[in-house]
C-alpha cells in the first residue's frame, strides 16, 4: 500500500489510514494532549483528519482547533475534511434531528467548520447523509461557491447510495471525491448493494467508517466466533492483532477503501498501520465474511 493515495481522479491526495475525530470530547484531552496526538498520528503518516460540524455536539471542531491554534505550522502536514447536513437536538433551535442540505445551511456551516477549525480552508466537505429533501441545484450552489472562493478545494458525500451519487455528480462542473461509507465485517451491506462498485467504476476511493464497528467487534459475546476466526487467521499471516485483520479484510476490496480509525490511542493507530502491508487470501477474506454474517456464501 502507498504512503499516500489519490482518492479520485481529480481528488485529493490523503494518507491511506485516517484519523477520526468523531470521540475527540469522550477522550478528555487537553489542547496540548491534542496536539501531541496529532503530531504523533502525523509522523507515523496518519495526515488525514475526518470531522463533521455537529461530532461531539458541535463541540469536536473547535476542540481540534483549539490544538491547532497552538502550532498553526502544523496545518500544512494535515489534510482536513468535515461534513455537514444534518442538523441535531444539541442546538436548542433544532426541535428535531433532522437533515438539512439547502444552500444557506450548507454556506454556513462550513464558514464555522473553517472558524472552529482555525483554517482558512477545508480539503474536504462532505454532505453527511441523504437528505430525502436534498435539492441537487442547490447543494452545488453552494459547493460551487465553496469552491470558487478557494474555502473548500474538493467534495463529496457520506452513505450516499449510487443513484443519489449520480444525481448530486449530474449538477456539478467538478468530480465528486469520495463516497464515506460504514464498512466492517458487521455491516457488509456496501459491499454487494452497487456502493462500492459505483466507486470502482469511477476509480473513487471510499472513506471506511466504523471498521471495527465502533468496538462492538471487540466487546460483545455475539461476535465470539468471529473473533476466532480473526484470531485463527492472524496466525496464519502473521498479523499481530484481529485488529489487523480487519483492517486488512476491508483494504482487500478492490474499490481500496482508506479506514478511518475511531481511536484515540496512538497505540492502536501504530497496531492499524502495520495492516497496510498484510496480504488476505480470498478464502480468508471469505472466512471472516462468513464468521460475520453466520451462513455461507449461496
Ligand atoms: N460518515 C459517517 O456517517 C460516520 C459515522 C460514524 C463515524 N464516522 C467517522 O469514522 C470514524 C471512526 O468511527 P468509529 O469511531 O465508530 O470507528 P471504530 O474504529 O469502529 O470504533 C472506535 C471505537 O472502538 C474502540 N476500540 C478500538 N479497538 C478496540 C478493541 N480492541 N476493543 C474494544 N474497543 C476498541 C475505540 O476505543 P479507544 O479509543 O479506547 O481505542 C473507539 O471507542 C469516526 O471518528 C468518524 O470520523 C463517520
């Protein structure tokens, strides 16, 4: 695997692990415990970032950027993507959670993603879920303004499905960069429903959320058998962790998926790094499907 991937044709160039923000406040770091973490993910190669306006209850961004603000320098190493349309109940004037991807919205979340970051642009903005009320004009208004003004130099979506896909590409002068989408061996939906192969037509690469469904994989008893299977295959390549594993079962997709990791331990990121050169035959790579899912291929 390379250093660093280009995610789209025209996209961006990011490190092909990620590092996700989403449990910056669970963490209990301090301005400068963020700091070390970012220089420490950093320097193993970890350069890219996942946030979104509303992670931490509108609270992670700003968190970040509170680091960030103590070593501007840094920002250039980094490669920052967040994500907007979807409003939530942490703000008293939201009565409900609800999706909200109209041009005003999406302008101004982005203008405080650019403040609470302390950056003056994004690398990535992402629209975080289908919005059944989504207008397609109107979200590329608004990316096309983002764009225009240099504050966001490329786009794309989260848990899209490929005809919402096309429909947001068919409005815009510019490719889509990415699809974000949950992939783990306890959600394998993506990689049967047209998700993934509509990346793979377009040479896109995912973004992987929640590879190791939010830790799920590790703590609950349903999932025994599938944590021998990983134990038993982590013998046989010679992986050190079934962390490892699981990273490299979902980097064997062909659409090459780049897994945006949940931890907040350096450790655990040093663990995941070492599965980027981990081969998985096609029989294992079936095995641990199958140890997931409890029944066999058709
Ligand atoms: N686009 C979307 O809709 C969407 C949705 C969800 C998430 N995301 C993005 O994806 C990122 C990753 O999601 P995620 O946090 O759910 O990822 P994850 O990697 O599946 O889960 C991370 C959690 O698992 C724990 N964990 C890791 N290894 C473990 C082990 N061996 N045993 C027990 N617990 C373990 C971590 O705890 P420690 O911190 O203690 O290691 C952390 O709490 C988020 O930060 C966010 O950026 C995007």
């Amino acid at each position: 695997m390379d250093s660093r991937c280009q995610i789209s044709p025209q996209g961006p160039e990011f490190s092909p692990l990620i590092a996700g923000y989403w449990r910056l406040m669970e963490w209990g770091m301090r301005p400068q415990d963020v700091l070390a973490f970012i220089e420490q993910h950093s320097e193993l190669g970890i350069t890219t970032v996942d946030h979104a306006d509303i992670y931490g209850d509108y609270q992670c961004e700003a968190a970040f950027g509170e680091a960030l603000r103590l070593k501007p320098s840094l920002r250039e190493k980094l490669e920052l993507v967040s994500k907007c349309g979807i409003a939530t109940t942490a703000k008293p004037e939201h009565v409900l959670g609800h999706y909200l991807t109209d041009r005003a919205h999406i302008l101004a979340s982005a203008e405080q993603s650019l403040k609470n970051l302390h950056t003056d642009y994004l690398d990535l903005l992402l629209i975080h879920r289908p919005d059944p009320l989504m207008d397609a004009d109107e979200v590329a208004e608004a990316f096309t303004a983002l764009h225009s003004s240099g504050k966001v130099r490329h786009f794309g979506v989260s848990n899209f499905t490929p005809a919402q896909f096309s429909l947001l590409q068919s409005r815009l002068p510019f490719t889509l960069a990415t699809n974000q989408v949950e992939i783990s061996p306890l959600n394998q939906t993506v990689t049967l429903d047209g998700t993934l192969d509509q990346c793979q037509q377009l040479r896109i690469r995912p973004m992987a959320w929640s590879c190791l469904g939010g830790g799920r994989l590790f703590t609950e008893p349903r999932y025994q058998a599938l944590r021998d299977e990983l134990e038993a295959i982590a013998g046989e390549i010679g992986a050190q962790s079934p962390e490892q594993v699981v990273y490299a079962w979902i980097l064997r997709l062909p659409s090459r998926p780049l897994p945006i990791l949940g931890t907040g331990k350096i450790e655990r990121m040093r663990d995941a790094w070492a599965a980027l050169s981990l081969p998985l035959s096609r029989q294992q790579w079936f095995r641990i499907r199958k140890a997931a899912l409890g029944y066999d291929v058709p």
